[in-house]
C-alpha cells in the first residue's frame, strides 16, 4: 500500500506525492549545508502524437524507456520523479556550480533524443527542461515548481528540444501573461473587443469587393493590445471559440448593411484559427443558420485560413473545410508563401483565394526578385483557377505592378487602413458608383 502511494506504478519512480517529500527534504538540507540544488522539468515533446497513433501501449514503453534514460545520465544522488502523463522532474543535488547544469542538461536531452525502437517501429521524440537553482531563484518548493515549469515552457516555445534557466524576467512575463488572461475573460462581457474592417480592392476596376475583419481590444488600463499578444493566449484558453464566433457575427452583421451598396456581391474574410478547427463541438452549421437569419448566403463569408493548418490536417478538418465549401464558403490562405506550401494542399482543399504576405509586396521593384515571386505566384494561381490577393499594397507603385502582373485584389494602406464599421460603410458610400 505504502508503495502504491508513493511510487508511479508504470516507471516505479517517485509520484508527485513522494517526489515533493524528497524536494521538502532536499530543501533542508542545503539550508543546512549552506548548499546549492537545481531543480529541472522535463516534458517529453509531442508525446501525445505516439500515444494517438501507435497506441497506449507503446506510449507506455517509451515512458518507461525515456525514465531509464534519464536515471542513466545522473548520480545515484539525485532523484527522479514523474508527475504524470510525460512529465519528469528531476533534483540535482549538491551542486557546486549552477554553470555545471548545461551539460547535465543537454546530456539528457541528447539521450531522450535517441530513436525508440517500439517493437519494430522507430520513434524520433525530443524533450523540453526547463531549470531552477536553490536558493537563487526560489526557498519554497512551491515555487522552485512553479519557476522550473515557467522554464519548460520558455524551452517549448523558442523551439523545443532544449533547455531554459529560469529568470526573474521570466516570472514578470509570467505574471504579466496571467493578468492579461484573467482581463480577456472579461473583454467581450465588458464591450471591450471591437471589429475593424479592411477593404480589399479589385486592381482591374478598383472597387472595394471585400473586407477582411480585423478585432481590436481596446484595454481599459493599457489602450490598444496587438492581437498577436491576445490571439494566442485565446486559442490556449479556448476563448478563441466564443471570440471567433462574435467576430463572425459581427461580419455577417456589416456583410448585410454592405450589399445594398454593392450590387448584392460583396464578402468578408474571417480569419479561422487552427484551434476553432480541432474543436469537435463547434460547427459550421452554427453560422450558416446565423447567415440564413440575416438573409445571406455563404457566399457572403471568405474563411481565412493558414498553410499550417493543411499542413498538418487530419480527416476532421479536411470534413469541416468540405463542410464551407458545400454551404457555398470560399476559403482563403494567409500570408501564402511564408509557410509550408505544397501544391497538393491546394488541390486537395479546394481554395479559392491565396494572399501574397506583405513581405513580399513591401520590396516590389522591376528588377527584383519579390515581383518574380509574385508572378510566379499569379500564374500558378490562376493555372489552378485561384484568385490572388496582394497584402500590404502601399503605393501606386506597388499597385500597378501587381496589376501588370495579374494580381486579381489588393488590400493595405494604399487603398484605407483598418476602420470601424460605420467609418467603412462611409468609404463603400463614397466608393460608390
């Protein structure tokens, strides 16, 4: 009984409960000995992948192969732990010099990188440590915790496969990024999101033929937050769904007001995250009941998608991107290009729209090889019946370049920066024939 407690029944490690009793221990001793320890969190790197595709039985060998690995490359002094699921924790004890940790760091990392032959199939994995030093960074066990984790999960994001020292710096952006959570809970209850629209303008005859929806937060404290600081912690929440939802009901709303204006053809581009389409739960069906209430088709809305999404898509997300094109959606790819592109991606998929990212706009000249870019981008484009849309069009340069070459759209601030819906339905006015 006392075994099964204490001990992880798959590695026969210490479990969380043992491993944070042996760190109480570790910490009372070096406050003794006036001695140094490092603490580290190693989590094994898309180990959910192995687990989905061979199965749990072999998730389970390599977790045990991946702990013996670990418990190789150490001192019988130091003490190994899983938490659970792919999550190790590691004491190094009696350290002489923090210095010392990057090569017991990267050591480990280099085992744990080795091919894991599971009865004849072989598996590449790699793992992310994140480390802390006693007493420098923290005296509770707590917060030794909570700081190597903070450093794991710097390791993920600068690329996995590597390690990371905790920071002071780390832990402000750490509370920084909690505040910010807990005020986004609250932004769309407090009418603090607002949808900006950007005109996309036919480069033959220079009218505006659609919009692409832009949201804004508008904080009460700190002003205007750049949706590339907001989106990703929505999409880790899993607010990105409800925000995602308002976003397309306001667009649907401006569509609707539009098209009076527009001889009834006008769209808006929804940018769709990748997390919106892993989500089982939500449905397309949602939208287009929401369009038919308005009166509208799906033609009216442009989906906005990223390469890395076909990239990596499953057989759900190729349904739900089938699902838009049944109920007469079309599909754009952003920032085309810049990603992973693969022809086959785009026939398999059936996209209508590619967007040139501005980088490549941004440096159009006669001889240069951004405009070869472009072109060769046009051409293969409309070989495969695609429309092409131009972002970042600044200058009439740019412009007319882009319309030499064949460009169907252009969108930047050539034609209008990003505006509010009643400032946009005042340029369409204008724009009117």
């Amino acid at each position: 009984i006392w075994n099964q407690a204490n001990y992880d029944l798959l590695t026969q490690l210490p479990n969380r409960r043992l491993f944070s009793d042996r760190l109480q221990q570790e910490i009372k001793k070096s406050q003794h000995d006036h001695s140094q320890f490092a603490l580290l969190f190693i989590d094994l790197d898309r180990f959910k992948e192995v687990n989905d595709t061979l199965g749990h039985s072999h998730g389970d060998y390599l977790l045990i192969e991946a702990s013996n690995r670990i418990q190789r490359h150490l001192k019988e002094t130091d003490t190994v732990g899983r938490l659970g699921g792919d999550e190790f924790t590691v004491i190094i004890a009696n350290l002489p010099d923090p210095s010392v940790m990057t090569l017991i760091a990267q050591r480990v990392l280099d085992a744990l990188a080795a091919p894991y032959d599971l009865e004849g199939e072989i598996v590449y994995l790699s793992a992310s440590i994140g480390i802390t030093v006693f007493p420098e960074d923290a005296t509770s066990s707590a917060e030794l915790l909570k700081n190597a984790d903070q450093a794991m999960y710097e390791a993920k994001k600068n690329g996995r496969n590597r390690f990371s020292f905790f920071t002071p710096m780390m832990q402000a952006m750490a509370q920084a990024r909690m505040r910010m959570t807990r005020d986004l809970r609250n932004a769309l209850g407090m009418h603090q999101f607002s949808v900006y629209f950007q005109p996309i303008v036919d480069l033959a005859t220079q009218r505006i033929h659609k919009a692409e929806a832009l949201i804004r937060w508008q904080h009460p404290e700190h002003g205007f937050i750049s949706p590339a600081e907001f989106i990703p912690l929505a999409e880790e929440t899993g607010l990105i769904h409800e925000i995602g939802d308002w976003v397309f009901h306001q667009s649907a709303q401006l569509v609707k007001r539009c098209l009076p204006l527009t001889n009834h053809d006008f769209q808006v581009s929804v940018n769709k995250s990748p997390v919106q389409f892993h989500d089982r739960a939500h449905s397309h069906q949602d939208w287009m009941e929401y369009l038919s209430g308005l009166g509208l088709s799906g033609h009216n809305i442009v989906v906005e998608i990223t390469e890395g999404l076909l990239l990596n898509a499953s057989s759900g997300i190729a349904d739900k991107l089938l699902h838009f094109r049944d109920a007469g959606m079309q599909v754009a790819i952003d920032d085309f290009g810049t990603g992973y592109s693969s022809l086959s991606y785009l026939k398999k998929f059936d996209i209508d729209y590619l967007k040139i990212d501005q980088s490549f706009v941004r440096n159009l000249s006669d001889e240069g090889e951004d405009l070869a870019l472009c072109e060769a981008i046009v051409t293969m484009a409309h070989k495969l019946d695609l429309r092409v849309i131009a972002e970042g069009v600044e200058t009439t340069e740019q412009r007319d370049m882009l319309a030499q070459i064949g460009c169907d759209y252009g969108q930047g601030y050539l034609f209008s920066k990003p505006l509010p819906a009643e400032e946009f339905m005042q340029l369409l006015e204008r724009a009117s024939p």
